[in-house]
C-alpha cells in the first residue's frame, strides 16, 4: 500500500457533514503531491458535496503500510504520560518517538491557526508550481 492509500484510507474513516456517510475512497482525489506532501481533495460520493481540501505530510523514508506488527487495541506504551495510549494509524516505533514531545496545547493550536488564517484566500501560490515539481524531477 503506497502513501496516498493510506491518506485515501484514512479518509475513509471520517463522515461527511451533510449526509454522514463515510467518504469513499474514490472522493478523495490527489490534487498533488511534492516531496512528502500530499494535497487532497475530500468530497462526499453519496450526496456530491465537497468537504474540502487538506494538506498531508508523509515522512519520508517510512513506510508503515506493511507493518501490521501491533494490534490497534494494545496499549502500545506503558510506564509514562502515555501510558494506555492506542492509535490504529500508527506504529509502536512511532508513538516511541513521538512520545518524547510534549502533547499539542490550546497555544499550539491558536499559533497554527494564526498560520494558515495569515495565508490568507491565495493559499495556493505556496505550494509548488507544476513547472517547479518537473524541474526539480517531483512532479506526479
């Protein structure tokens, strides 16, 4: 399973707003991708509304899709703040490295939202243009 299956499969997951039926994975179309990031664009297949695009980022020089090594429901680390923590979309390797940050405060998030509000409605001319992605030998 390469990266876009599994932002395709993770949408999946998630319900549309309007009708709340799960999104399929056909309504989750690649707009496009550059060096780890994924642009994408959620829509709804039962009812025809589009929830939006959204932004992924996929490190680079993993991949977990193969790595069915823990069960979603085991908690995964023990003996710390995270102790009991379980998350289907993760490895036990990467909830270990992440568990050395601290979790996303309140601050955290207004500070993220003042990010993408100060981008303002012309978001897109920070994304990569096709003739930039065929110079630099990324483009999809």
């Amino acid at each position: 399973m390469d990266h876009f299956s599994i932002i395709q499969h993770f949408f999946s997951r998630l319900r549309c707003q309007s009708c709340h039926e799960h999104f399929d994975e056909d309504g989750i179309e690649l707009v496009r991708e550059n060096e780890g990031l994924y642009l994408v664009r959620v829509s709804c297949c039962h009812c025809g509304e589009e929830a939006g695009m959204a932004m992924v980022g996929v490190e680079q020089g993993t991949d977990r899709a193969d790595d069915h090594s823990h069960d979603a429901q085991t908690p995964l680390i023990s003996g710390s703040k995270y102790q009991g923590f379980t998350d289907p979309e993760l490895t036990p390797a990467e909830i270990r490295r992440l568990s050395q940050f601290d979790p996303v405060s309140n601050d955290d998030v207004i500070e993220a939202h003042r990010f993408f509000q100060g981008l303002g409605h012309d978001w897109r001319k920070h994304l990569p243009d096709e003739q930039e992605q065929a110079a630099t030998g990324t483009l999809q």
